[in-house]
C-alpha cells in the first residue's frame, strides 16, 4: 500500500497566525476531507507530520491537541477517509530538536510505525520546511498554495517540485499517477 505524508494545517484545515487552540478553531479547507477519502480510496495510506509549537508555547495542551485531532479524524472518517498515523512535534523552534520540521524526525517517526521506506513517499505541504523536511529523508516534495504556498512559492523553490492549487488538485494527479 502506497502513503502519502500530509501537513496539517494550511493543507487539510485554514490556518491561524495565533495558532488552533480548540477544536472550535479547526476548520478544513473546502475538499480537503474528500481529497484524503479519494487517496485512500485508490489506495493510499495517509500520514499527518505536523509542527505543533502552540503546547511548548503554553498556548494549548495535549489534551487540547486530541480533541482538535478527534474532530479532525471524525470529519475524515464521515467523507470516507482514514488517517493512518499522526506524528506531532510539540517543541518550539528554539528548542533544536530533531523532530520539528525542517528536521527529518516527523518524517522518520512515520517512516519507523508505517514500516516503509521514505524515498519516493509524497509529502504536501504548504511551507519550506515541510518540502525541506521531504527532501532531507528522499521523499516526493509537493506544495500547495492553500496556507502558506503562496508565499512559500515567492520565496523561491528547487525545479523539481511540484505545485498544486490544494490538496485536492495534489490528490487528483497522484491518483493519475498512480493508474498509469
């Protein structure tokens, strides 16, 4: 079975500059929850490596985190998809971890509980160091200007990849590829 690696937000729900606190706050963006159920229908197992500085802000818990994330598993599973697995860095930039993209560890904690091999593995996101975080483990960087991809796209990417309109338009050619 095929996986795809997905950011969460900015690619499956709107993004906030103060950060999604609550699951009030956790909207999908227009055909995000079908994008995910149509890869998983031809499929794809879908993974979520998401950035998560808001808990080591203080500005929300775990807790908090669940229940945004129960909301959002809910709103897949009721379009008909599935998440396979979600990996969180609750760390703030400053802290030098290795797991808060750009750095590999997301990418490598999925890698380790899904059991695959990252080269090749499609990862959207809408920010550099989601692509930056695909390139350093030899996945398949592709950006979306839903979030921030706009402004990710004028700041200047490699050649090699690919850009979308949303995550729906990123599924539908992944699908493509896929049957060919």
């Amino acid at each position: 079975m095929a996986v795809i690696i997905l950011d969460r937000d900015g690619v499956i729900n709107r993004d906030r500059p103060d950060f999604i606190k609550s699951p009030e706050q956790w909207q999908p963006l227009p055909g995000s929850l079908e994008a995910i159920a149509r890869l998983c229908a031809a499929g794809f197992q879908v993974a979520i490596a998401s950035n998560q500085s808001g808990i080591g802000r203080g500005l929300f818990d775990h807790s908090d985190l669940a229940a945004i994330h129960g909301k959002m598993l809910a709103a897949v599973t009721a379009a008909g998809g599935k998440i396979s697995a979600i990996e969180i860095c609750p760390h703030q930039p400053e802290d030098g971890c290795d797991c808060r993209k750009p750095g590999p560890g997301l990418l490598q904690r999925i890698a380790r509980r899904l059991r695959i091999d990252l080269t090749g593995v499609p990862c959207i996101g809408d920010s550099r160091r989601d692509i930056d975080a695909a390139l350093a483990v030899g996945a398949r960087p592709m950006l979306v200007l839903t979030g921030n991809g706009k402004a990710t796209l004028e700041s200047g990417l490699p050649a090699e990849i690919g850009i979308f309109a949303d995550l729906a338009s990123a599924a539908d050619q992944l699908i493509r590829d896929q049957q060919q």
